[in-house]
C-alpha cells in the first residue's frame, strides 16, 4: 500500500529577521565601538555603520592592513 501524498511533507515555519540595526540600543553600542575598535565587524554591525554614513569597512587582518597600507577613499 503506498503512502498518502503528504504524508512525508512537514510543516516548517518561516520568517525572516528584523536584524538587530534597527534596535536603538544595539545601534548605539556599535556607533561606540567604531571607529576606536580593531575587531571586524559582523553583518549585524555593518548594516548599523551602513546606516549611519559609514561608506567603507576594511575587514582586513592587521597584518594584511600593515603590508598593503590602509584603504583610501579618495
């Protein structure tokens, strides 16, 4: 006897995130932490950056940056 159609099919929620950017707080401790910190930063934090006229992120090593010299915007 064979399955009924649906029988192997599982019901999946979906949605998609709001992302943190739009979260007051979260923006105001990324715009802190940047332009002092070193540490790349994560999709989350760039689009915050992004946001906030940010036009560039080197996430390069410190040592790639340290060999080719920093990135220039003009």
């Amino acid at each position: 006897m064979r399955p009924p159609r649906n029988a192997s099919r599982v019901s999946v929620k979906t949605g998609a995130s709001t992302g943190l950017y739009d979260d007051e707080t979260f923006a105001t401790s990324v715009l802190r932490k940047y332009p002092t910190s070193h540490d790349p930063a994560d999709t989350e934090e760039a689009r915050v950056l992004w946001e906030h006229g940010y036009v560039a992120l080197d996430v390069r090593a410190s040592s790639e940056i340290d060999f080719e010299g920093k990135v220039s915007l003009f």
